[in-house]
C-alpha cells in the first residue's frame, strides 16, 4: 500500500477542505453527514488510552486524537454541528461492532496486524507496545518458562491472549489460561491471587500496576510474547473516502508539535482519577513514527 | 446480508493448538455438561432439603426455609457468581482464600457451586409445590399405620412428589443446562464462551455463535427426550398428576 | 486480611448519584420496554400458536421452543452483533444499520422474553372456558372481536402475577448485559468497583439492591395474586 500517496491526499481533503458538495458521499462519511452524528468506541480501563475518569467519562490519549479527528470530519463534511456518541466496547465485541456499523472509530488501545486488517481499517499508528506480563514479586515469576503449570489470565479478544496460547502450545507449558472481560478485571485477579500472572501490553500493565493498591508489589517481565506491536484506531474497511479523512487528520496531528503536548499530557503528567503520573518518556520508534505517520500492521516496519 | 460467510472456518486449526475451532466448541461443550450435571447435583440435594423443610410441621424451619428461598431467587445469577469469585473468598480466614483462589479449576467449581444454590431455590419451590400437591389423606395415612414422620416421607410423599414433579424438575434442569453459560463472565470456557473465543479469534461472528445455537438446540433435544423416557418408565399406573 | 476491617462505605454513598441515575435508568428502562414489548409480541405469538391456520402454529411453536432452549448471554452476543444486518437487511440499505446499545437490548430481550410471555399468555387464553368462545361467536363476534373484548382481557387478567413474576426474572436476567460492558446497575457498580479496587463492597451493594428490589416486588405479587384469587 502507498501510505504517502494516501497521506498525501489525505492532508489535502482535510485542510484545502474541497467542498464536501462536490463529490457524492459515501459510506460512514455519508452516514455521518445525514445523521449529525459520529461514534466512538471507547474502554472501560485502557489506561491511559481510553478509560473512564472520575466521573465515568471516557478520556485518553486516544479519546483526544479522536476528538481531533472529529474535528477534521466536521469541518470536512461543513456541519455545523456534529453529536458524538460514545459507546462501550470489550476486546471482545470491539471488531464485530466496528464491521457492524454500531462504532465508527475505535479509539483505545487496539493492535494493528495483518489478520485485523482483513476484518477491519486501522488509521496511523499512534502507540508501539509489547506484549509482557506483570505478577507479583512474592510469587518470584521471572520468565515465561516459570509460568509453566500456573493459572494465567488475560483479556479476552486480545492479540496477547492469543500469543499466550500460542507460547503455550509451542513450548508445552500446561499453563491455564483464564480469559477475562476487560484489562481491570483481570489484573483483578493477580491481585486476589486468582491468577499468577496477566499477559498483556506492557504499557497498559505499567498503568495498571501504578493505579494499584501497592505498585511495590508488583513486577513486569522483562520476557516479552512479542516485538513492540502498533497501535491504531480503528474504522470499517473498504471505506477509503473516510479513511482518507481519518489518516489526514491523524497524520497532520502528528506531525505538529501539538501531539506532544497531547503525549505528555497523557504520559508524563498525573491523569485521572487518581492523579498518578505514569511517567513513560516516548520512545525513538514512536516518535519515528509520529514524523512519518504509518498504518502498517508489520512491528518489522517501526 | 453484508457479511462473508465462511463455514470452512469451522475446520481449520484453532490458537490454542488443541485441534480445530470445532474441537474447541467440542471442549465448550464438555465444559457446559460437566459443570450443568455437577451444578444439578448441588441444586437437587440442597433444594429437596430445603423443599422437604419447608412442608415440615416446624413453623421456624419453614420459615429458615423460606428466607433460602427469597435469599437465592432475588439475587440474580450473575451477581451471585461475582460474589461466590470475588467477595467470598476475600471474607475467609487468609489461608483458606488464598487455597479457594489457587484452585486450578476455580471457574469451575465457583460456578458449580454458584449456579447449584441459585438452582436450589428453585428446585426447593417445586419440591414443597410437588409435596403439597399430594392428597392431605397420603400424609395422613402415613401416621395412621404409624409412620414417624421421616418414614412417611421416605415411603409415601417423596416418591409420589418427584414422580408428580418430574416435568418441571426436567425443565429446571434445561435452565441449568442454558444458566451455566452465564460462568464466562468468570473465565469458564464453556459452549458460550467458545463461541465467543472463536470469534474473538476467527472474527467469524456468526458461524461461531450459530454453531454454539445448534450445539445447544441438539443438547436440549437430547436431554428432553431422555427425561420423556424417564418419566414414561417412572409413572404410577393409575396416578397421572404430572399430565 | 479481612474485608471488613477496611471496608469502605463512603464508597458506595459517593457513586450513588452514578449507580442510580445511569445504571439503575437502564436497567428499569430494560426492563419496563421489554415487558411492555414481550406481553405485547407474546400474545400475538400466542394467538398465532392457538390459530387453525395452516403454517401458524407450527411457526409460532419452533419460534418459542428454538429461544427457550438457548441461553439468554448468547442471544445477547449474537444480537448485538447481528441487529445492523438485519436492519440493513430490512431496510434495504447498501451498509449494516446503526443500533445503538440501548435499542439493540430492548430488541434483544422483547424477542427473547416473548417466547416466555407467549408460554404465559397461551396458558391463560386457555384458561377461558370454551363456553365463552362459543358464546362470543353466537352474539356474532368476529374473531378478532372475540378475542379483544372477550378472551384476552380475562386471560391478561388471570395471568397478571405471573406475568409480574416473569418481569422480575426479567429484572434480573437484565444485569446479562454486563457482558457487553454497558453501563446498567450491575455494570456501573462493577466500573466503580475496578476503577477504585473496591469490588467487593460494589458486588455486596449491588446484591443487597437487586435483593430489596426483586423481594419487594414479589410480595406485591403475591398480595395481587390472593386478590384476584379471591375476584375470580
């Protein structure tokens, strides 16, 4: 695919903003235009990408680079106003609600890969992770070979759950895999010592452990189930018209300085509801990343 | 429908490297029947128990045995099994939780344990309607040709009543059947949940959970034809209560 | 380490406004919805089930027995997601329809819920003695007369408190949706919960609520089924 050529195009829709009249709308875009209404994904405890604050709003780094998004359609489309709705989504019902039309951008903390893009569209990729687990220190877990024989869970509908069993099958480990609902939920259980271990994106588990009762008690492998993995915000396949819109907006966002302050808003400042700063510097892949805006599904290509 | 089917999905290999997507709707299953049987087991012994007691001429057991009843049926099922997972546990002695927790079928055996005393409820309900549909006379008769009480349950109620309460026991048993598919909420990797690992990991939507409906049309099938057997085979001549 | 001793129920008096405004508004208008739409569609199923007409029944029949063999947390999954393509389907639009969460459950569980209010609403048409039928079409009611002026008051009538009792199983089947992450009682207790690592007072609260609610509602019940023991 020629990401550049779709930047290209996609930046010059978006801020020459050719009158939305000229062409014939289709797919989400025309939905969009004829409901006044756009929606969002969002989860319940993808911290600090999408999750719900204090007062059970959803906010994130995610959330924001929607909010950008939104933006860039409503001016796209010249509405004067447009309604954002937001819906809950899982792991597990994220993608079927995306093909079904109930979501049109997902804004979490979804992996972008090649199996995905065959069911679904992921714009510019906005975070690199990868997939480790966190246990606690007294249970003295030091690689994925200790797991071998303990009860491991994860979140259900991830790419790391399915990494998780596929390490299990390939190195004969016998370990049981506990799916759970949503990535709170199961760090749940390794705090209640239900599971040993939760496998899952590390920088989701770092926030996960910073919120913790006691972040001492924990520690996150150094063992990883994969190479940093992109993530991207999702949207429906075989829509390029809002596609290109969503890749222009994204890419001009994160060319300019404000991503950034977006970044540090979210990673280096203390962020609801509990004012914990999770302190993560931005890597040189991700910052490569966000100067040549990508939505290749290849870890090899960060 | 805008939407590409592809029922091949069904036969080819699954993550988890146990075989294909059928075998894994196939472990669904096992799943669904061993936690449904043992479920049942929990919810006939506690519920006759608890049925018997509240037809006992003791005003204060009836009475314990009503407040088991309200106490399982007005909580639903689901809230029942977060507090079988996640609060009991946290409320035993610090050992002894961390033993429950460390089970290596923990999902299992809390939705054994959580979906039998749910049942139980309702088992005791038809059990004390069952007992109370027999003619007062039975009882009666049972003290008259002096039969302690036990006895006149052990040889003349309880095996009229479950004769008469075979039908509704059968359908309490499809619901526990249909009810344990509520236990992926807490990682059991039953027929429901399966179906939805599969399409979690096949993005097949609806050949998976399609799959899952006629797995459980033919199990429901299955269990409702052997109890018409049963209950043919049990009947009393003469004594047609239970239609 | 006990639960109690650091228990905290400043908790749960902070998240009240959040349990009862959002969660416990879904759940009620779940709900009542479903209610109102399952009596509705279930006697209608009902009556299509009693019908001399050809195919009817033997529909209405395979209708009611395929939802009442399934459980009720897959039909929910598999709604959730089919809904957008049937409404496509319906409307003939060239992509899948929006349905938003609320919309798509109350569809959900008024089509599920009908099998159990048809099964209901059967017995009780049933209940009325053949005498009035044949009454009904002797004074030269139609059909649909007979059954709107004659047959289903009654039969509504009788069958009020077990209609009730099915509503409050429908209550509690409705924290189901929690499986889709939506925000209902159960759903909002069980985000405050995670989001402050306080589950277990959040599952203990939300027990006692759906306790005080299901129990309450069950004794009206029975004070409204001695009451028409007694008018019958």
């Amino acid at each position: 695919m020629n990401v550049s050529k779709i930047l290209i195009a996609g930046c010059f829709t978006a801020f020459l903003s050719l009158p939305a009249g000229a062409q014939e709308l289709t797919g989400t875009l025309k939905k969009i235009k004829d409901t006044g209404t756009i929606t969002i994904g969002y989860r319940e405890s993808s911290i600090p990408f999408s999750y719900l604050d204090d007062n059970q709003k959803p906010v994130g780094f995610a959330m924001d680079i929607c909010a950008k998004v939104v933006a860039t359609v409503k001016k796209e489309l010249k509405l004067d106003k447009l309604d954002v709705a937001y819906t809950p989504v899982t792991s597990a019902t994220r993608i079927p609600l995306i093909a079904n039309g109930t979501v049109d951008l997902e804004c979490g903390s979804t992996t972008n890969n090649a199996d995905r893009q065959k069911q679904v569209a992921f714009t510019n990729t906005h975070y690199l992770t990868a997939s480790r687990f966190v246990s606690k220190k007294s249970s003295n877990i030091k690689s994925i070979a200790d797991l071998a024989g303990k009860t491991v869970v994860s979140t259900s509908g991830t790419t790391n759950i399915k990494q998780l069993n596929e390490a299990n099958t390939e190195r004969k480990l016998n370990i049981n895999i506990i799916p759970a609902k949503d990535h709170a939920e199961a760090f749940l259980m390794v705090e209640t010592d239900r599971a040993v271990a939760f496998v899952m994106d590390d920088i989701l588990l770092s926030s996960l452990v910073a919120g913790a009762k006691d972040p001492s008690a924990y520690v996150i492998s150094e063992d990883a189930f994969s190479k940093p993995e992109p993530y991207g915000i999702m949207l429906r396949r075989d829509d390029p018209a809002f596609k290109t819109v969503v890749d222009g907006a994204t890419a001009a966002l994160y060319k300019s300085p404000e991503i950034m302050t977006i970044y540090t808003k979210w990673f280096q400042s203390p962020i609801p509801p509990k004012n914990l700063n999770l302190n993560v510097t931005i890597s040189a892949p991700l910052k490569k990343a966000f100067a040549n805006p990508t939505d290749s599904g290849d870890p090899a290509a960060y | 429908m805008d939407y590409h089917w592809n029922w091949a999905i069904l036969w080819a290999p699954s993550p988890d490297g146990n075989g294909t997507y059928f075998d894994m709707l196939m472990d669904g299953l096992k799943w669904t029947i061993a936690t449904s049987v043992c479920a049942w087991l929990v919810a006939l012994v506690f519920g006759s128990l608890v049925g018997v007691a509240r037809t006992l001429p003791f005003k204060w057991l009836a009475r314990l045995g009503d407040a088991y009843v309200e106490l399982f049926r007005n909580i639903p099922l689901l809230v029942q099994l977060f507090l079988w997972f996640f609060v009991i546990p946290e409320m035993l002695p610090h050992d002894w939780g961390t033993f429950v927790k460390q089970l290596r079928y923990g999902p299992f055996l809390t939705a054994v344990v959580g979906i039998g005393f749910y049942m139980s409820s309702r088992v005791a309900m038809q059990v004390s309607a069952g007992i109370n549909t027999l003619p007062r006379g039975q009882r009666m008769a049972g003290t008259a040709i002096g039969l302690t009480t036990a006895q006149t349950y052990r040889y003349i109620l309880l095996p009229m009543a479950y004769r008469i309460m075979l039908p509704p026991l059968t359908s309490e048993f499809l619901n526990t059947i249909k009810n344990s598919s509520v236990a992926l909420t807490i990682g059991l990797m039953e027929l429901t949940g399966s179906a939805r690992a599969m399409q979690e990991f096949s993005f097949q939507v609806f050949e998976a959970f399609t799959a899952a409906t006629v797995i459980y049309l033919l199990l429901n099938a299955v269990v409702t034809i052997g109890m018409r057997m049963l209950e043919r085979r049990v009947s009393v001549p003469g004594f047609n209560a239970g239609k | 380490m006990s639960v109690f001793s650091d228990f905290d129920f400043n908790i749960i008096a902070r998240s009240l406004p959040y349990l009862f405004r959002e969660g416990m508004t879904f759940t009620l208008t779940l709900t009542a919805i479903a209610t109102i739409g399952g009596v509705l569609l279930g006697t209608l199923i009902a009556m299509a089930r009693l019908s001399s007409l050809p195919v009817l029944p033997a529909l209405a029949a395979s209708y009611v027995n395929v939802m009442r063999a399934l459980p009720l947390v897959l039909v929910i999954f598999l709604f959730y997601f089919l809904m957008p393509y049937i409404g496509q389907w319906i409307l003939q639009a060239d992509r899948p329809i929006q349905v938003g969460a609320l919309s798509s459950t109350i569809i959900t569980f008024t089509l599920f819920e009908a099998a159990y209010f048809s099964e209901i609403m059967r017995a009780g048409i049933q209940s009325i003695p053949r005498g009035q039928v044949a009454a009904g079409y002797a004074i030269g009611l139609t059909y649909s007369q007979m059954m709107r002026y004659v047959v289903l008051p009654q039969a509504f009538r009788n069958m009020l408190p077990v209609i009730f009792t099915q509503m409050i199983v429908l209550f509690q089947d409705t924290s189901l949706v929690y499986v889709l992450s939506i925000t209902d009682f159960l759903g909002a207790a069980s985000k405050v919960g995670q989001r402050d690592g306080r589950l277990t007072e959040m599952y203990l609260f939300a027990a006692a609520v759906y306790f005080i609610i299901s129990l309450t509602a069950s004794m009206l019940v029975k004070r409204l089924q001695a009451r028409i023991a007694i008018a019958r």
